[in-house]
C-alpha cells in the first residue's frame, strides 16, 4: 500500500491491505489500528433499503438473537425430518419457532427451554393436523424433562394464541405401539412372547374403543390407557405363557415406562370385562376372575355393544335382580348386583357428594363463627382426643 497514508493512532506510514473474510480493509502494521472496513454485512434495517454496512456496525442487539434463531431452525428442520413429516408440517412448525423466538417470553430463558420449544412448536403443528405424536416421542428425541415440556408448552399456547384440537385415542395407539420392541425376533425377547404387529394393533385398538365407550378415558391421561390396553391384549393374543408375565415385566420387554396411573387402569379394565363375562350364561359356568377373563377377551370384544347394554342397564337399579329358582325350601333367592355405567369419578368419589343445595344459613357461613362443645365433639376422633378436651374442660 502506499506509504503516502498515516495511521491516526501511532502515525506510522506502514498501512497495509488486508482480506478479512474475503473483505479489504486497510489495517496499521504497527499497532493494528484499522483505518477502513470491508462492507461485510448488514442489518435488519439496512437490509430493507438495500445498504451495505460494516462489519462494527452489523454486531449489534440481534447477533445473539439471530444465532439463536439460525440454530433453533436447524433443530427444527433436523426434527421434522426424524419424524419424516410432510414439507408443510415443517413450513409451519418454523413459522411457529421464529414467532415464538422473538416473543419477549421467550428472550431470557435457559438453553434447555429454547431446545425444548423447538420440540413444541413441532408437536403443537402435528396436533393441528391431526399427526398422532406424543408429548413422550418429542422428550425421548431431545431428552428433555416431560414436566418442563408441558410448562412450555402451554405457555406457547398462551403467548403464541394458537388453538389445538383434541387428541384422537385412537390414533394415538399406532403411534404409541410403533416404539414396541415386541414385533420383531430378538435375543432379549422370548419367541412366545413376540407378537404380530398387525393383530396386536387392531386387538389394542378395540380395548381402548371400550374404554371410550365405559367412561374410563375420560379426562384422563391417554398413555396409561394406551399402556394397559396394550398389554391385555397381548395377554388375549397368547394367554399361554403370557398370563404369568407381570406388566411391569412387560413394559421392560417393548421398551417403555409404566405410568402409576397404569394399574389402576389395567384394574378398571378387567372390571368391565368382569361385568361383561357375567352376561354369558357358559362364562358364569366357569367361574371367570380377574386373572382368567383375560383368555376371553376376544369373545367379548367381538359382542361388546350387546354385552354393555345388558350389563349396564339403565333401568331401576332397585328393580334389577337375577332371580334363581327356588327349591321350595323357603330360601331367598340370589340377587346379581349391578350397577349404572357411570364415569369412575361417580362410582367411586374420593369426595362425599353433595347431596343438596346449601340453605340461606349456610350460604352466610364464613368460617369464623364460634364452637359449641357439642360441635367440638363431632371432630374428636380417638380416644386420646376426648381425654384432652375433658382434662381441658376442667380447668374452666
């Protein structure tokens, strides 16, 4: 370069040119001072009116943001291709990231929660088009907490505005018995123990249909459904060799948790199909439990809607009796209890119900009213409790 031109700073002449990422800029040998800049980049701004600015100048508030952004998309497009979704599921599962990215909400939060949004975004498009996906899938590909995805999630409801529709049980089976370690031979599973994906599908598919239909899905969660449907009806497919076999046995074998809520579910549904044996006159015959009803559960699946109609009638519950011949003997005769098909909640309330309407009085109770002895002595509940309060009475 010329030696006509002096640095500023140290006012040596030896001013050379340099190529910074492919840019000129005229840079002091001495003391690194740079007197011109290559035209690098630009911003947001500059970018609308076609302006070229310098490299200083373009680092500004949005380069943090920006990188953020740029790999957010990455993980994004990385993840629709994993689940092999439409083009269109990721068009607007990135219109979803980029909004949400640059929603304040969003701005300050930690690395795991901007990984686990790239996940909701996606599991927010697969919902509104009808794609079966659990909340489990996107957690076990971004080993992400499953509570802290559901806190993300409904907060990108909330901020984003978006409407989701609710999800189909029965579409969730296939989705969920995809991941199943139970269709294809393996060293880890026993040959009497593998399954037909096919049969097990359409056997799982129709337990989880009764559960629809007996109240038992019901504002519930649908993996312990799914879970426990899934492992009658491998139970029903082979009952040799597979009664034996616990559920929690059986979830180590196709690869997934075991929910708590799945006992009770798999408790519920072997009650229902208790009620439904009893209306087969060659079942009662051969005194089905729990444990062996499982054998049957084709043959009640196949004749389910007759079988739910007269096992839970709507009737009179007073009136419904089975009534056996007497012998003359004068003995009474045996009574078949039944009962309503009602949601678990009203067969089996955790709180007593309230019966009727509260009167003007109690409407007016507000808590801080005095107590009689008399009321106190509807609380004392052990023996010890009535010691205490007469041993205090007596100091009055």
């Amino acid at each position: 370069m010329s030696g006509q031109r002096k640095c500023p700073d140290c006012g040596s002449s030896a001013i050379v040119e340099d190529a910074h990422y492919a840019q000129s800029q005229l840079v002091c040998s001495e003391c690194g001072f740079v007197l011109t800049e290559g035209l690098l980049t630009t911003t947001f701004a500059e970018e609308e009116h076609l302006q070229a600015v310098t490299y200083s100048r373009s680092t500004g508030q949005h380069e943090q943001l920006s990188r953020c952004k740029q790999r957010g998309i990455k993980r994004v497009q990385d993840l629709c291709k994993v689940l092999h979704l439409p083009a269109t599921f990721e068009d607007t599962a990135l219109s979803y990231f980029q909004r949400a990215i640059e929603h304040p909400s969003f701005h300050l939060v930690s690395l795991e929660k901007k990984e686990i949004l790239v996940g909701c975004c996606v599991f927010v498009t697969c919902r509104q088009h009808n794609w079966p996906l659990t909340m489990g899938t996107i957690c076990s590909l971004l080993y992400g907490d499953k509570e802290l995805f559901a806190s993300v999630y409904l907060c990108i409801l909330q901020e984003l505005e978006l409407d989701v529709p609710a999800l189909s049980l029965t579409d969730l089976v296939k989705t969920h018995l995809n991941g199943f370690k139970l269709f294809q031979n393996s060293a880890s599973i026993p040959a009497k123990f593998v399954e037909d994906k096919e049969r097990m599908l359409a056997r799982t598919t129709q337990i989880v249909e009764l559960a629809s239909e007996t109240w038992l899905a019901t504002g519930r969660h649908p993996i312990p459904i799914i879970t426990a449907a899934a492992y009658l009806a491998w139970q029903s497919l082979q009952p040799v060799g597979r009664l034996t076999c616990p559920f929690s046995r059986f979830c180590k074998l196709v690869g997934t948790d075991l929910p708590p809520p799945a006992l009770l579910r798999l408790k519920e549904f072997k009650d229902i199909f208790l009620t439904m044996a009893a209306e087969l006159a060659w079942l009662r015959v051969l005194h089905v439990d729990k444990k062996t009803v499982v054998k049957y559960i084709g043959d009640l699946l196949q004749h389910r809607h007759i079988l739910l109609k007269s096992a839970f009638n709507s009737g009179d519950l007073e009136d419904q009796s089975i009534t056996v011949a007497g012998d003359g003997s004068g003995s009474l005769p045996q009574v078949a209890e039944k009962r309503p098909l009602l949601p678990p909640c009203l067969l089996n309330p955790k709180k007593r119900l309230r019966t009727a309407p509260l009167g003007p009085l109690a409407q007016g109770i507000t808590g801080d009213e005095a107590i009689s002895d008399s009321e106190i002595d509807q609380y004392l509940r052990s023996k010890e409790e009535m010691e205490m309060f007469s041993h205090a009475q007596a100091w009055h």
